[in-house]
C-alpha cells in the first residue's frame, strides 16, 4: 500500500503549543529535542530518590523511579524498534518515520511516571482519601466563589488523584522556564503521555477507566488532539494516540519483572519460591537446573527468556491490529492479545501482590508515607481554606506583622516555578482560584520526593530526631 495516505505524518508532528524559536530543525532533531527537555528538568531528576516499592532504600541494586523509568524506556525503544521494522514491512509506514516513531515511544517512557506522588501508589491513594474526608467542608467553602459545576469538575481532580494526569501537568505547566507553556514538548509526545481520556473515572469505558487529566489541562489536550487530528469531541469514542499503547506496554514488561527481582534482592521472597509458583506453558521462560549457577541465575534466565518474548508480542500485536489502532477502536493492551503473555503477566502480578506488596517491609513503609502524606496536606490545610482575596493578600505581602504568621511561613515552602503558574492560571481564571489554589498546594506535596516529605513532615511535626522509617 502507499505510505502517502497513512496518518503518520500527522500524528507524528514537530508542532509544538507554542512554535520552537528554531524554525528550521527536521522531525527527527524536534524529538531529540523532546528528550533534552526530559532528562535535564528537575521532574526528572527527581525520580532518582523517589520509591518504586521499597521506599528510603539504602541498596543502590534495587530500584529507584528512575532506574525504574529507565528500563521502560529501553523496552519501549526495543519494542517501537521491532514494531515498526514489522510496519515497514507491510508498508504501512515510511522509514523516514524511523527515528521520530521510536524516539517518541521512548520519550513517553521516560515521562510515565513523572507525576507520582512520594511514596508511590499510597501516595496517591493518601491524597485522595484526605480529599475525600474533607470534601464537605472545602465544597462548601468553594461554593461560595464558584457555582456548583465547577466545584464539582475541579474537585474530581483531588477525589480521584492519579500520577498520570500530574505528569501531564508537570510537563504542560509546572516545569516553568520562560512561559506558562511549561517544557514545550512536541504534541506528539504529549498525546503520547495521556494514558485515559476523561476527567472522570468510569470502570465500564477502558479509556476512562482512571482520570486522564485535569479540568486544568483540558483545554490543553483538546489543543493537542486537534493538532494531530485525533477525536476527542466527536460522537465516536475518544481516541488515543497510537504510540500511547507501545509505551503501556514497555511499562508492564518492566515492573511485572522488575519488583519481583529487587524483592529477591533484598530477601523479601527467594527465587526458589518465586520459581516454584511459576505454573503451565509460563515455566518454559525458566532455565534448566544446572545451566547458570551465579546468584539468582535462574531468575535472572526466566526475566531475560520473558521479556524477550513479552516484547515480541507487543510489537506483532501493533502490526495485527494496526487498522484499528489507528483509527481509534482498539482499546485492548497489546499484551493481552496473546495468552501466554497475558498469563505470564498474571503470575507475575499475583505473586507481587500475594508477597511482595503485602510483605511486612512494604507495608510498614507504605502505612509511614500515608501518615506523611495526609500529614503534610492537613500542615496546609489553613492556606487551603483562606478566601481568594486573603490568599491574594498573603502573596502580595499585604498583611500587617504577626498577622497570618504560620500562612506566611507556609508560603516560602512553595517553589517558585509552582507560584508562576498559578498566578498565570488565576490571572486567565479567577473564577476557579480556590481550585487553582488547591492544585498549587497539591503541586508541592506531591512533587516531593520520598526523603524531602519526610524531611518537611519533620520540620512541621516539630521534630528533629527524625522519623525512622
């Protein structure tokens, strides 16, 4: 078939929300670029000391949000490498696509985990349960500056707070350089990024099974999609961006293994009892007894075995569903289209769960990053509530001395960068300043890594022994 008719050169796009001052640079040097933006920003940096599961860890072989991040991207370069070998086979992208298609999945990557919160999956879940015991007050508290739909819209970001939609965030606002306009990453990129397409959870749709992004970035994604002319508005169903689905599936490929292998490094689990519950079709990834006799050879033999094969599956499974991938109907993970992946994938998951997750160390660690958590919300919970104009009046310096001293204080803790985009947001939505307010506050906590939350949950406890985690 004719490469020409393809979408790809529209959905993979050097266009930016705001034109590059470099008006001359191919689609290849564009995404390059993508990347420089990456892996200098401090969100970035920041996922060296946050926890992927064990949080605080002083073994440098278990992995951190980075390291983390890392092997997602190399499986996600490994399997947009082979996807679009097999693509380009059937003719149904141009090699000139090469680089942009594979760097861009590898960008996504490196950006899955940008928003979580210290602490990891608890984090999350810490910061929507104190949204949720305080929603009658602060609703009420709202409604008098907003009308009840906006209420409603805004709150939805703090009931249902997810990393996903905070990455997004990060990305298009909070990594303030010059403008609001954030790391001006490619549209490509940011349609990459948006796993679920809705502000609202909804467990019947599969593409809004968790909050995509905020009420505050929608104008920004609808920005996006029409640039690269996927649907968002339209009758049919919401569609994702393609690559979206490469990058989902390096992220399963890479936790699923990876947990299981640092809880074996720390001697949570033994490889011999991971290997034993390993059962059917998925023991063929196991290496015979005897081949390998290094530390956790055998383990080390069924990750190597399985991912090889995990990122095969992905890569065919694009090319066999292309048609629909494209157009917008496939809502599947790829690795579920293949039973022995999807099985192998299960075991893994189950074990996780069964020994790792609910393991003495991780939860002990786990309970700790609530407490702190919710701790450090409720420490703000006094600038959360001001009214907008006392709140104008406390940035502004407008309070006489000893009046609102503990807010004042509080106000220094929040970076600068965060202050800037709020005051942009406010300035084109005053409206909504309550909840722009409460996404500043939120932006600060959950930004934090595991370390500096526990060091500002000590300075406000009023502690300086430290808590031991």
């Amino acid at each position: 078939m004719s490469t020409e008719a393809t979408p790809y050169e529209a959905l993979l796009s050097p266009s930016r929300l705001r034109e590059s001052s470099f008006g001359d640079r191919d689609l290849e040097t564009e995404m390059l670029s993508d990347k420089a933006r990456i892996v200098t920003s401090a969100a970035f940096r920041r996922l060296q000391t946050k926890a992927q599961v064990f949080s605080l860890e002083k073994n440098a072989s278990v992995r951190t949000r980075l390291t983390h991040t890392l092997e997602v991207a190399l499986f996600g370069e490994l399997i947009a490498g082979k996807a679009f070998s097999l693509c380009t086979k059937d003719g149904l992208i141009d090699e000139r696509f090469r680089v942009p298609f594979i760097k861009t999945v590898e960008n996504a990557c490196l950006l899955h985990d940008a928003g979580n919160p210290p602490f990891g999956h608890l984090g999350e879940f810490a910061i929507c349960d104190w949204f949720s015991k305080n929603e009658s007050r602060f609703k009420s508290r709202w409604r008098d500056f907003m009308d009840q739909a906006e209420v409603d819209a805004h709150y939805a970001a703090f009931k249902h707070f997810d990393g996903n939609p905070q990455g997004f965030r990060i990305v298009t606002r909070l990594q303030w350089l010059n403008d609001e306009f954030g790391l001006n990453l490619t549209c490509t990129l940011l349609a990459a990024i948006v796993k679920y397409l809705s502000v609202f959870p909804d467990k019947r749709n599969q593409l809004k099974r968790k909050v995509g992004f905020f009420e505050t970035e929608q104008e920004i994604v609808r920005r996006v999609w029409g640039s690269l002319g996927l649907r968002i508005d339209s009758d049919g169903p919401a569609q994702r961006h393609p690559l979206t689905f490469l990058m989902e599936a390096a992220d399963d490929i890479a936790y699923c293994v990876s947990d299981i292998e640092d809880a074996i490094e720390k001697r949570v689990v033994a490889e011999e009892a991971f290997l034993e519950q390993i059962q059917g079709d998925v023991c063929k990834f196991i290496p015979k007894s005897g081949v390998l006799s290094s530390k956790n050879a055998r383990f080390l033999g069924f990750r190597i075995n399985l991912t090889r094969y995990l990122v095969d599956c992905a890569a065919e499974a694009y090319l066999a569903w292309h048609e629909s991938i494209l157009g917008g109907s496939f809502t599947s993970a790829l690795l579920d289209l293949d039973p022995l992946a999807k099985e192998a994938l299960r075991q893994l998951k189950h074990f996780a769960k069964a020994y790792i997750f609910s393991s003495r160390e991780a939860v002990e660690i786990e309970l700790s990053g609530f407490r702190i958590v919710q701790s450090l919300l409720q420490g703000f919970r006094s600038l959360f509530l001001l009214p907008p104009d006392e709140f104008k009046r406390l940035l502004d310096g407008g309070h006489a001395h000893g009046e609102k001293a503990l807010e004042k204080r509080l106000l220094t803790l929040l970076p600068n960068k965060h202050l800037l985009a709020y005051d942009d947001q406010v300035q084109k939505h005053p409206g909504v300043e309550p909840a722009l307010r409460a996404h500043l506050l939120v932006d600060y906590v959950s930004g934090m890594t595991d370390s500096h939350a526990v060091k500002i949950f000590n300075m406000l406890a009023g502690s300086s022994a430290g808590v031991s985690l």
